[in-house]
C-alpha cells in the first residue's frame, strides 16, 4: 500500500508541474509578405529528447487558433500524448478569417506555405517526427486539411474533418499519388456544412467525400456499426470502417444522427479531438500507441493498455493491443476497489461522472496477466 500511495503522491506533483509549466504560446512569422499568426502547445512531459508528432488544429470561417485552443481540448491530449499541438490563423476574407480550402474564399493566399513556414520554424527548436504529423480541422478546418490531403501528403500523413467536406474544386482535380488515411465526422443535421452537399459554397456531399478517399486507397467495403449511446445528448453514431486499404491506410466516417455544426466533446458519445487522436496514433507506422499516458505502472515491459484523455472528466476511452474481451478494476486512493468490469470490449470508454475528483489506478487484466495505468479524474 505505501509503494501505491508513494505513486500516487508523485503522479499528482508532476500533474500539478503539467498544469503550472505547459501554455499556448503565440508566435508571427512573415510569409509571402504578410505578418502570419500562429499558436503551439508543447507539453510539459516532452523534454525534447526524441522526435514527436504534430497536429495542425485549424479553425472554421471566421474563427481563429485561439478559438480552436479554447474549444477542441487538444491540448488535454497532447499533456497525455506528448505530441505538439499546432493552431494557426487564417487571414481576413469578406470580413471573416478563410483558408484557400477550394472555396471562392482567399483563392490566392498560400497557406500551405504558411503551414510549411511554421513546421521549418518550430523543426529548429523541438524534434518532430516527419512520418507523425497531421491536420485536422472543424468546418472550414476539415475542409483546409482535405485539400492538404490532395496536395501535401508528402509532409501531411493523414487528415481528419469534423463537418468540413472536400470542395468540388479539390475533389475534381486532387491526384493525391498515393494513399491517405482519412478520418471524417458530420452530423446529418448540420445547416452550415450540409451532409449532402453545399452548392453554394462548392462543396461536395459527405458521400461524394469518403467515395473518393475510399476508391483512392483501394479499400474493401466499409464494415458499418452503430456505436453505443450512453451520453443521453440525443444523437446516435453510425460508423463506417473502410479496412484492407493499399498501404494500410483507412478511411473511416462517423455520421452522428440529428447533430448539427458542433465540435463534440466529452458530454457526447464519443469526442471529436479523442477519435481523431486516436484515429491518427493507430496508424501503421506510428511508433506510439492511441494516447500514451506519462504516468503508468506496468506488469511488462511493453504497455498494452492505453488511456485517453489523462486527465479527464466525464469518461475515459481506453484500447487494448490486445485481441479479445478483458475485464477492468477501479481503485481508489486508498487502493479499495471501487468498481469492477467483466468481458469488455478492447476498446470502448467508461464513464467516471459519479466519481470525485483525484487520482485512480485501472487495472486491466487478460487471463493470468494484468496492467496498471494511473487516471486522474478532473
């Protein structure tokens, strides 16, 4: 009990550290004559000693990066994950802020330029690894990172959209030359991005969207699920999962009944920055798991179960790298057993709101073997 208490003690001193030491930092830099802002988020837990992956977080019309700092949460993942978290601002267009995504909006402005800008600035302080960086983005974001797609995998490696379509502009001409993972999110309901399509604004439908990144990766037939609906928040999820892509490169597509032009979060069955976290971390080639939380205590060398976000607030998602069902046990500071589950899935979330807030450990468990990660509960 005192070697769990003395974890337990040291786990919460580096979290407190996480939330005094790690803050979105704003920079400018000059591209193609014009004064371009930007916000990065390095956690606390990268001490710069290996290369880490990147995500561009981009902001829909007329928001900005510091609306996206505010309301995606990504920065909660990175304290987790340990990967540098990237928000830009897009410049001024018909009185609001517009990426050159295919839209009439900032035809000429060359933002991928700008992207590549801040990757050249920021590659001179942290190490960041070329095969782990990404964009993703909300409404025009989404719609910004598929055009990367077509025309930047060759520093981009996947893509994820929440409510933001290919424009028909980038989807007649993109020849991306090679297969793309792409993740994309849209509710049914959305009066700004319409699921079937916004003529008005050159954009093509949800279908017409995820056809294209499926024939383009040479994928199977999507196997099609419905996810669970536990968040009582009166949307439910159908999801598609396009497997035995060329190059292991898939394509998924979450379509959230009756949801209209939001970011999910926690309070929803699933949370848009967590999937999208997660959809990215899975990947082949990426060496590290879904979400590798700093602060673990482990009965092997290698970690086979995963927690994400670390901290949270209402749920936890966790995955195994394991086949099969497992069984998980919630322990309190004291080390009492507070709750305990039998034959889950390998992936799924579990719901924490009934419990305080402090410091938990999970424990996983598999036949004879079992895993420990420490949870801190917001």
């Amino acid at each position: 009990m005192t070697l769990f208490r003395n974890i337990l003690f040291l786990a919460s001193m580096i979290l407190c550290g996480l939330s005094l030491s790690a803050q979105v930092q704003q920079a400018s830099l000059e591209h193609d004559g014009v004064t371009r802002q930007y916000r990065y988020y390095v956690p606390s837990v990268n001490d710069n000693s290996e290369d880490v992956p990147l995500i561009f977080v981009l902001h829909g019309l007329g928001d900005s990066g510091q609306g996206m700092v505010q309301g995606s949460g990504f920065n909660a993942i990175a304290d987790t994950a340990n990967f540098i978290a990237v928000y830009p601002d897009a410049l001024a267009s018909f009185g609001g802020t517009a990426w050159n995504s295919g839209t009439p909006l900032n035809t000429t402005v060359d933002d991928q330029g700008f992207f590549q800008a801040i990757l050249d600035e920021l590659g001179a302080t942290y190490k960041i690894d070329p095969e782990r960086i990404f964009s993703c983005g909300f409404s025009m974001g989404g719609i910004m990172s598929h055009r990367l797609a077509c025309e930047w995998n060759d520093v981009i490696k996947a893509v994820a959209s929440q409510s933001g379509c290919m424009a028909n502009t980038v989807l007649e001409s993109c020849d991306p030359g090679r297969s793309v993972a792409v993740l994309h999110i849209h509710g049914t309901d959305d009066a700004t991005v319409a699921y079937d399509g916004t003529p008005l604004f050159g954009l093509s439908s949800v279908e017409q969207t995820i056809d294209f990144w499926a024939e383009n990766n040479a994928c199977d037939t999507p196997e099609s699920s419905v996810l669970e609906d536990s968040a009582n928040d009166g949307f439910t999820i159908d999801f598609d999962d396009y497997g035995g892509c060329e190059d292991s490169q898939p394509v998924n597509l979450y379509t959230v009944n009756g949801m209209g032009h939001i970011w999910m979060n926690s309070s929803h069955d699933v949370s848009t920055s967590v999937e999208m976290w997660r959809f990215f971390s899975s990947l082949e080639e990426a060496e590290e798991p879904i979400v590798d939380p700093p602060l673990s205590i482990e009965s092997s060398s290698k970690q086979q179960f995963v927690l994400y976000p670390n901290p949270a607030i209402e749920n936890v998602g966790y995955q195994s790298k394991l086949s099969g069902n497992i069984d998980v046990a919630i322990y309190g500071p004291e080390g009492q057993l507070i709750r305990q589950y039998h034959a889950l899935p390998a992936k799924g979330q579990l719901s924490l709101t009934s419990l305080p807030a402090g410091v938990y450990q999970l424990q996983f468990s598999q036949g004879l073997e079992t895993w420990s990660n420490i949870l801190v509960k917001q």
